[in-house]
C-alpha cells in the first residue's frame, strides 16, 4: 500500500481496519546473492539501494534483535553537512542531499526538518576556522553563512549566555539546510522501502560466525537461525564490528566506546534549530513532543555496555550550564547510551577487504547517523560494482597502513578524541 492523502481518507472511512504490516518478518532462505548483517540505518539503507540502484534484489538484512534496536534508535537525530576535509564533505554533502528527498523517495514521512545548525564560536582563532570550513563547504555545494555575535543574538536573543567570562560567543557557523530528521521513522522507512522490493528483514537472527570456502573468500554466515549462504556479505554492525571480524582474524583500526544521549521533560518551543558549544563538546536540538534532545563527549573507557557513568553526565550538564544557564531548571526525564565504533582518524570506513566476498561498513564515530542515506549509497555501490564509488573513495580501510588518513579534528591517532 502507498501511503497517501487518498489511502488515509480510505482507511479513516474503515476505521482505520485496512493498513498492512509496515514489511515482512522474513524468515531466513538458506542462500541469497547479498547478506547484510546489521538491521539499523546503514544495513537497511546499503539492503534498499542495492535493490532500488542495482537491481540486486536477492538481499537479506540480519539484525539480532529488532529493526532499530541498536545505534539507530539511540542517538541525537542530527542530519548535517558542515565539514572540511575532501574526503568528509562530498560526501556528507551527498548525504544531505538524499536526506531532502528521502520522505518522497521511500513513501515515508521521516520527519526531515532542515530547522538549521548553529556552531558556536568562543575565540578569533575559532572564528577563523570556521570561516575556512565555510569556504570549504561552498566549493563543495554546501550553504554555509559565517555570524558575527549580532547575527547569533537575533536568532536566540534571551537563550544563550553571550558574556560569559570563561566562554564569551563571538558568532557561529550557520547551515540552514542542515536539523534533525526522526531516526525511528528513518529506520521503519528504509526497512518498508526495502520490503517493497524484495528484499529480507530478518529479526532476532545473529551472525555468530562465518562459512568461508577453501580459498578463504567468505561465503556465508552461522546465525541462531542456521547457515545461510551468500555471494557476498556486507557487515554494518557500528560497535560489534570488532566482536565478528575477529572471527575472520581481522584486526581494524577502531575502538568500541559509549555514547550518551539525554531527553529533558517536554517545555514550551524554546530551541528553533541545532545549537553546538564551541568551547566544549555539547550539542542540543527541541523534538516535536518538547523534550531537549542533547548529548556530548563518549565515555573515555572502552565498553560494549548501552549504559554510560555519571562523570559524563556531569560534564555534559556542565557544558549546557555554560552555554545556557536556564537549562539548569529543566529536569532530564532519560537517557541512554549507543555502542560507537571510534575510528583512529574519526572518519569511517566503507570498502571491499581482503578477504573475497567480505565487505565493511564502520568506524562512524559521532557521525553515523547524519551520514545513513549516504552510507547506504555508497556501500550498496561497492558491493554491487566491486569498488568504491567517488564519494567514499578516500574512506578505505588500508589508509592507516599507507598514511593516508582523513583527521578531521587534527587530533591525532586517539579514537577516544575524535
């Protein structure tokens, strides 16, 4: 069924009695030409444009619990384009690009609201710096407008401390096209699409292993449901990456960290956009229902555990103190915390390995979720052809071998920085 004005006046005419299930719960075939193991944004997007721009319809989606049940339903919505390096940009840009036509596309209202994002600025060094991302931005087709403190003071003019002793805001970097899009809505809208297609969402089906042929090419994978046999298997898993190539002797360059995300109790419109602190790490947006949606650094120890501690709690309240004192009557109603897959340079991976047949999606860092149709695109392209596309071309796995690496905060080899 599509959805649309006509079939919601129909189905209001049958009490609501002739609306189908959003997509199969598939049970597993035993082969498919593509498995997809992971069943949030990247694996359900990678399984919708292997078949919508491939053709490659054979596909199965594994998730070990339920669609969205991992990073996809934990996380801060964000949707944004506003980087420097060439190889974060073009492709962040694209992804921004296919966020403004993925409700028509996918026949699913994913609440894209291109509400704005505002970086703050706190010096005249970082003032310059994020004139310099701002021209980088525009030669890539991104908008950008540089603020001067007038310009943030009539966006928020009663909201935001600008005279603070320790952190004064002197303007910000503005994307207007960037916001926030609902990551429940973006899962269920790829996963519905996908369906559409053909493709198989199977539910509670883990991949504890992997079947490989004499040569070692991977061809297959064990799960909790049986082996199922495939032409090529794509991994797309966020912070259990590590946990299944180590299956296949595969060391990579990332770490497993907690991030935590918080949801005040629901206030009055307050926020408009996406408000980041330059002088720390916080960011905050307003959902639909009221509630502040913020978030800040990731939990400095590695862990495989959806909670966090409290010390990060404490600094993340400390920086929304900092940047907007009346924050601090408002009551956090609750929080969770999402297993990211810290990268040594903080820029992903999407590429064929080594291995024939295998194929890897990971090292998101902070970025995962804005980044989810652009992900999809391009790792559905190099399963299909066998080779990165253009966009995700600098994103390979053997760039921290060759030197070739992407540091968009220039901090190093530290995952825990990034």
């Amino acid at each position: 069924m599509r959805y649309s004005a006509l079939s919601l006046f129909a189905n209001a005419l049958m009490g609501q009695k002739g609306w189908k299930p959003a997509w199969r719960d598939a049970a597993p075939k035993p082969a498919y030409d593509v498995i997809i193991v992971g069943g949030g944004g990247h694996g359900l997007a990678t399984a919708y444009y292997l078949a919508k721009e491939h053709g490659i319809r054979n596909v199965a989606v594994l998730e070990k619990g339920w669609i969205g049940s991992g990073n996809a339903g934990r996380n801060t919505t964000i949707i944004r384009s506003n980087y420097l390096l060439p190889g974060n940009e073009p492709f962040y840009e694209w992804s921004m690009k296919l966020w403004e036509g993925l409700e028509q596309d996918v026949n699913y209202n994913s609440m894209v609201s291109q509400r704005g994002v505002l970086n703050l600025c706190h010096s005249d060094a970082q003032r310059d710096a994020y004139a310099r991302r701002a021209n980088a931005m525009r030669i890539n087709g991104a908008d950008s407008e540089l603020l001067d403190q007038d310009g943030v003071r009539a966006m928020y003019p009663h909201l935001l401390d600008f005279d603070n002793a320790r952190f004064p805001i002197k303007g910000g970097l503005l994307q207007k096209r960037g916001g926030t899009a609902r990551h429940d809505a973006v899962v269920w809208g790829y996963a519905r699409a996908a369906d559409k297609l053909g493709v198989d969402i199977v539910q509670n089906c883990e991949v504890n292993g992997f079947i490989r042929d004499a040569s070692g090419a991977v061809v297959g994978v064990e799960t909790t449901r049986g082996p199922i046999r495939a032409g090529k298997v794509g991994l797309a898993v966020a912070g259990s990456t590590s946990r299944l190539t180590c299956k296949l002797d595969m060391r990579l360059p990332i770490e497993s960290h907690v991030l935590q995300a918080f949801v005040s109790e629901g206030l009055k419109p307050l926020i408009d956009g996406v408000i980041t602190f330059g002088a720390g790490h916080f960011y905050v947006s307003q959902s639909d229902k009221g509630g502040l949606v913020f978030g800040g650094d990731i939990d400095g120890y590695n862990s495989y555990a959806q909670r966090g501690n409290l010390p990060v709690v404490e600094d993340v309240a400390e920086s929304a103190m900092a940047l907007m004192p009346s924050i601090g009557r408002v009551r956090m109603l609750r929080s969770w915390g999402g297993i990211m897959d810290m990268s040594m340079d903080g820029t992903p991976i999407i590429d064929k390995t080594h291995i024939p047949g295998f194929y890897l999606n990971t090292g998101w860092c902070y970025g995962g979720f804005k980044a989810t149709p652009a992900s999809g695109w391009c790792f559905a392209w190099t399963i299909a052809k066998d080779v990165a596309h253009a966009r995700n071309a600098l994103m390979r796995l053997d760039r921290f071998r060759t030197g070739h690496i992407i540091d968009e905060k220039g901090v190093g080899p530290q995952p825990n920085l990034h």
